[in-house]
C-alpha cells in the first residue's frame, strides 16, 4: 500500500489552489447556506454498523484523509465497491478520487471521468413556487395564537347548511387574490369531535360532474383527519385568543385556486391583520377539467393527497410555530401523503415519484438540511421537495414511534437540534447514514435504516388513471471499472454527497484513492 502515483499530486495541487483562489465555490441549488453554520461531527467506526451484504476495509468507514489510499484484492467480475462521499461542513467543497488498477498488468487504458457538477441553477422561479415560498416564509413570520382563555369568548360556530352560497377570497396567482362565490356541497360532523367539516365548490363549476368527487374526499377527509393527528399531532382548533373561530373545517375546491392546493396562515388572523384573511380553519384545493373516468379519478386522488399535506402544514404552524425551518417543514408534508397511502409504491403519487428523480440527478448539489433560494430553477425547487419527501419518510420510519413524529413537532428548538432531539443522534451520523441508505437502497423492512421501507429507489413504478410509469434512477454515480485507470475533481455542497462505483474486475486487486477537504469524509464498501 505504499504506491501513490504523480497524478494524485497533482490532484492534491489542483484542490490546494481550487481552495486558495476560491474556485469550484458557490454551490448547486441547495437554497441559502448559513456561513456561521457548525461543521457537523463525522460519525465514529462504531457508530455506524455496515450494510447488510456489505463489507469495508477496516477504519474506512468512514475515513476522513486528507489523503486516502485503499488496495481491494480479488477483485472480479462481479465484486463491487463503493466510495460515498459527504461533506459536512457548511460550504461547498471540491474533492478528488481516483481509481486504479494495482500494476499486475503489463499496460493500461486510461481514462478521466468528468467531475460532476451542477453549476447552480438561477433564474426566474416559476410563480407556482414563489407562491408555496411566500406561503412557507409567511407562516415563519406568523403568530401563533393560543385558545382563548375565557369560555365566554367561545363563539358559537354557525351552521352551515347544504347548497348554502358563501363568498371566499382565494389567491389565483402569486400575487393576486380574488372573492369567489361557492356552495356548499358537503357538511358532516368529524365523529368524536365537536367540529363539522364543510366542503364548497366553487359555482363556476358544473356540479353534476364533482358530485362523486366531493362525496369520496369527504370520505377520505375523516381518514386524513385522523390519521395525521395520530402521525403528527393536534392542529389548531375553537376560538383563538384573537378572536377567530377555528372549530370546523372548510374546504374550498376551485379551477381558480393556484397551485394544486394551498393552506395560507394568515386566514387564522382578523381581517385588520391581514386583508384578505377568510378569517376560517381553511384549505384551497385546485380542480382539474373533468372529461372522463380517469380525469375523475386521479381529480379524487390529487385532491385527497393535498389534504394530507396541507393539513400537515396546519399542525406544524400550530405545533412548532415560527420555529421550524422550510425544509423540515416540508418533509414532513410529503410524509403525510405517503402515510396517508398516497404513495409511489402503490401507484398513486407520481409528482413525488419525479420529484425524487430530480433529487438523485442533483445529489452533489442540493443541501440536505436547507430550503431552495427565491431565484432557483424549477429543476432546483423540484429536487429541493424530492429530498424532503424521501428524507421525512426515512426519518420517521427509522425513529418515529410506530411512524409518529408528534414528539418531534412538539419540539420548539431550531430544526436541526429537533431532529437530534427527536433521534437521539447528531445531525452528523443522520446525514450520513440517509446518504448512505440512498445508495444501499435496502427496500426490506429490516434494513437497519439503509432503505425506504417498501420503496425501491432504482425500480420501476407504473401509475393508476392513465398516468405513465416512472424508472426511479436512484442517486448519480460516477461508475468506473477496476481494469481502467479513472479520476475527478468533483465538488459537493454542503450536507450532500458524490458517489462513485467500481465493478468489471478481472479478479486482480483495485487500488482507491482521494483528497479530502477538511470536514469532508468517505465511506468505503465493497459487495
């Protein structure tokens, strides 16, 4: 293990000057990188157990450098190591790796891999996801109000009757609101609680054609209802302390509403607060044109889904308040529609299906504990709700209890000291423990944390009411062979990772090496 070739001195000097000069910085899409933000602990050997049907060279997992030099022996055709890199420092960093074959052949072909690296991706955001960015920073500035304390405040919450009309003021774009008129199509008492929830439609709406619909999101509701109180906890509810009555339920469906669905937080203040307040416990749900069976049913499903997840988003305010940082958040929102069962697996969330191969093509650049900045691509928004979907799964299926992260919203700290406290692990060991479990990709129920529980990051998935079938792709990987001689500089965000693959040994030995920036480490298997 003494061989160490001229070029990964030079590797060594490209990353030296790299640094000193300040190139390779500024990051992929991974939202606005605190620069005062703690270097997060690299986890120990021992606090880390392989994978299932791996193995690692002892003291290479993980392996912290700075320079990394690593002999595989027997090294066939169908062995396969890998190298995980993670950076756990707060800025974007460039490393080096390099794959060789040890010299028992007589030549060698050689070859670069091209350092993967998306430059960040900066425009003009869509006005769909400025919206849902406003809406998030909002419920950051929110107050959160309490019960009202007297008894006698308690308004009595007045009933509201079938094919009653009321007027409701919804956003129809980013910046625009307008008063709409809608009747009530569904009242009904959730059982076991004092509050009725009321489903209107807005007029506009032919309403032979969403009759079914409302009547099986109505069905769906008490489900959602229950199923994310037990998951998450409680959301707001009776007269708050400023005065607004959040007893029951309303649910507005309308072509008019932007985006798929919206719960906005300022419709929980008085109208001298904020404007266009419906001063209600309120959701918007956008409605799709409805020509045939299948528009009809994937209408059921995407309306019931974006009740699960802006439901969510009502208990996190109520529960965490001005606390919680967007991307937490918004894990948890696309938790709530996989454990509502609107999932990729079972053919019904293909938008998360998407979102998540999005993710795995910018899994270098994207910070796992950020939201996206206000000028990022759709690309880079998109990758941003990938991660936080997959990342809120395997956090509550490996810590919750039973799948229950109400301890976890319970929590009024910052997001990160939450997540420790919820876990009972450093952010560090997390991080890279789902960086690892992305790439291990251990579907089983019993992996240990190295997997999504009955979700295959690399299979196919086809999708119910006419939608087509996605291949997730699983993370980018860098894949080499043991016989050719191969090499990149790539850079990594913070609280990201690279991944590179090596097979197609003949059965003699594979020699891996890297520089590693400071706070940088590398994860070494083999199968």
């Amino acid at each position: 293990m003494n061989k160490f070739h001229f070029k990964y001195l030079l590797m060594i000097a490209i990353v030296m000057v790299a640094a000193l000069t300040g190139c390779g910085g500024g990051g992929g899409g991974g939202g606005v990188v605190d620069p005062g933000a703690a270097t997060l602990a690299i986890p120990t050997t021992n606090q880390l157990t392989t994978p299932a049907a791996f193995s690692s060279e002892p003291g290479y997992f993980p392996t912290i450098g700075p320079n990394v030099e690593l002999a595989l022996n027997n090294f066939t055709n169908t062995s396969e190591a890998l190298m995980v890199f993670v950076n756990m420092t707060a800025q974007t960093q460039q490393l080096s790796w390099g794959v060789d074959k040890l010299p028992t052949a007589a030549s060698r072909r050689g070859s670069v891999i091209a350092g993967r690296h998306e430059v960040e991706q900066q425009g003009a955001l869509s006005p769909e996801h400025s919206f849902h960015l406003m809406l998030r920073q909002q419920s950051q500035r929110q107050r959160r109000f309490g019960q009202a304390s007297s008894q006698t405040l308690r308004a009595s919450t007045r009933a509201v009757a079938l094919n009653e009309t009321q007027s409701f003021i919804l956003y129809v774009s980013d910046t625009q609101t307008e008063t709409i008129s809608a009747v009530c199509k569904h009242t009904e008492l959730l059982a076991g609680t004092d509050k009725n929830f009321h489903i209107f439609v807005d007029n506009s709406v032919n309403m032979a054609q969403v009759a079914d619909v409302v009547s099986n999101i109505a069905n769906n509701w008490t489900k959602i209802y229950a199923k994310n109180r037990e998951i998450f906890g409680e959301e707001p509810t009776g007269v708050l302390d400023n005065g607004v009555n959040a007893t029951d339920f309303y649910m507005v469906i309308s072509p008019k509403v932007f985006t798929a669905g919206y719960f906005f937080t300022g419709d929980l203040n008085l109208t001298s607060v904020t404007p266009t307040s419906n001063q209600k416990k309120i959701f918007f749900l956008d409605l799709e044109a409805i020509n045939t069976a299948n528009d009809r049913a994937r209408a059921i499903n995407v309306l019931s889904a974006t009740m699960a997840h802006e439901f969510q988003h009502m208990i996190h305010f109520w529960q965490r308040g001005s606390t919680s940082d967007i991307w937490l958040e918004e894990a948890m929102s696309g938790y709530a529609e996989h454990i509502n069962d609107y999932r990729i697996d079972n053919g019904i969330n293909q938008s998360k299906a998407l979102q998540a191969n999005i993710y795995f093509n910018h899994i270098s650049d994207v910070q796992l504990d950020a939201w996206h900045a206000g000028n990022d691509l759709d690309s880079t928004v998109n990758a941003h709700y990938g991660k936080v979907f997959l990342f809120g799964v395997w956090l509550a299926q490996n810590y919750g209890s039973s799948g229950s992260v109400v301890a976890l919203l319970k929590n009024k700290t910052t997001d990160v000291a939450a997540v420790e406290a919820f876990t009972g692990k450093n952010f560090g060991e997390l991080y890279s423990k789902f960086m690892l479990a992305l790439i291990v990709n251990n579907p089983d129920a019993d992996n240990d944390g190295y997997g999504i529980d009955g979700l295959d990051l690399t299979a196919t998935y086809p999708f119910l009411n006419d939608l087509s079938s996605v291949s997730l792709t699983g993370p980018a990987v860098a894949e080499v062979a043991a016989t050719a001689e191969s090499s990149s500089n790539p850079t990594i965000a913070p609280r990201a990772a690279v991944y590179v693959k090596v097979g197609q040994g003949d059965g003699s030995g594979v020699w891996l090496t890297s520089t590693l920036p400071s706070g940088t480490a590398m994860f070494q298997l083999r199968k």
